[in-house]
C-alpha cells in the first residue's frame, strides 16, 4: 500500500512539473526559461527536476516515448489479414477523423509548434525522435517477419512507413501553425492520406501481412 502512494506521488509530482514547464515555455519560450525558473514554480529543488527529467528537452518533450513507439504498437497490433503498412494508415485515419490531440489536431498546437521552431536544441531531439520512430518500427517489422539481421527489407519498408507518418505529421503541423481550424486540416488530411496510400508500391502494401493466429 504504502509504495503504491510513493509510486503515485512520484507520477504526481512529475505531471505537476512538466505541466509547470510546458506553460513556462509556452509564455516566455524555450530559450529564455532555466530548469531553476522551473524548480521555483514547482516549488521544488533543481535536483528533484532532474531526477525526473535529464534535460531540458526532455520537460518539453515529456510525452515522446509514446510518440516513440507508435508505429511499431500499430504494427504489432494489427488485424488478420492486414499489413504493416495498411495497420499504419488505418491508425491515422482513425486518429485524423477523430480530430485527435494526439496528431496535432488541436487548438494551441501551433503555439507548442512555434517554440520548436524557435529552439535549435528541440529541432535536434525532435529529429532524433523521428530516427527512433524509425528504427523501432525496423526492428519490430524485423521480429514479426522473422527477417535476418542482414536482410535490407525492413529498413526499407520501416523508411517507407515512417514517411506516411511523418508526411501527416509535417502537413499537420504546417497547418496548425498557419492557424487552421482542426476540423479543416482534418478532411483535407484524409484525402491526403488517400493520395499517399496511392503512391505506395504493392510490396509496401503487402508487406508483413498477419496471418492467421
């Protein structure tokens, strides 16, 4: 009983922080803000921001390792009878008619976008998080295929998925940003990923199809 309090408080305490963090950044941007700007409003020690966050980075990206992951939990978790490719673009549209948060498609995501923007070091680790999108849908499409360590297929589809993703994304982002309303970006991103299912080749669309368990 007692350790799931602790557990509870630690994950209280690491949401009140990151929430704190976001608005900082937010309101006076990226640059301007120290970890002990963040500790003072947190009412907490600049050790105890560590503890839960290594870098600054990572206050504002708090919610990466989901992003992380994505595509390689869509893939993992797709139908009988459907391919990695095709479970990638049935999640999106899901996600893009839903005008989901989770894709961008909110209000305000353009004032998350434009601190981005303004911050080289959160342009690198974003960068670094789209290669690790890519390289743990490599390896799952490795596993679920059984493909050798040497074979290039999966590196090659893994590049291919991953630009389904991060093309929506992009287009999302760049729209939000010239402050459009969620529900217009989200039909014109459904014909979007129409015209990007029709540029796929078969062996991509085909590719890692789940059989029967």
């Amino acid at each position: 009983m007692a350790e799931g309090l602790r557990e509870r408080k630690k994950r209280e305490t690491r949401q009140r922080i990151s929430d704190i963090a976001t608005g900082l950044f937010l309101e006076h941007g990226f640059m301007t803000v120290t970890i002990a700007d963040v500790a003072e409003a947190a009412d907490v020690s600049v050790n105890t921001v560590y503890n839960y966050f290594p870098t600054k980075e990572d206050l504002f990206l708090d919610r990466s390792k989901g992003v992380v992951g994505r595509l390689s939990r869509w893939v993992r978790a797709r139908d009988v009878g459907e391919s990695a490719a095709a479970a990638v673009l049935r999640e999106l549209r899901d996600e893009v008619e839903a005008v989901s948060p989770r894709v961008g498609l909110m209000e305000g995501y353009e004032r998350f976008m434009r601190v981005i923007h303004d911050s080289p070091p959160l342009r690198s680790r974003l960068w670094s998080i789209q290669q690790e999108v890519q390289e743990n849908l490599e390896a799952t499409l490795r596993e679920e295929t059984g493909a050798a360590t040497d074979d290039p297929i999966p590196t090659l589809m893994a590049g291919q998925i991953n630009w389904v993703h991060h093309a929506v994304m992009g287009v999302i982002g760049r729209e939000m940003v010239a402050g459009r309303n969620p529900d217009e970006v989200s039909r014109e991103v459904l014909v979007l990923l129409d015209h990007i299912e029709e540029l796929l080749s078969e062996n991509v669309l085909n590719y890692a199809v789940r059989g029967e368990r």
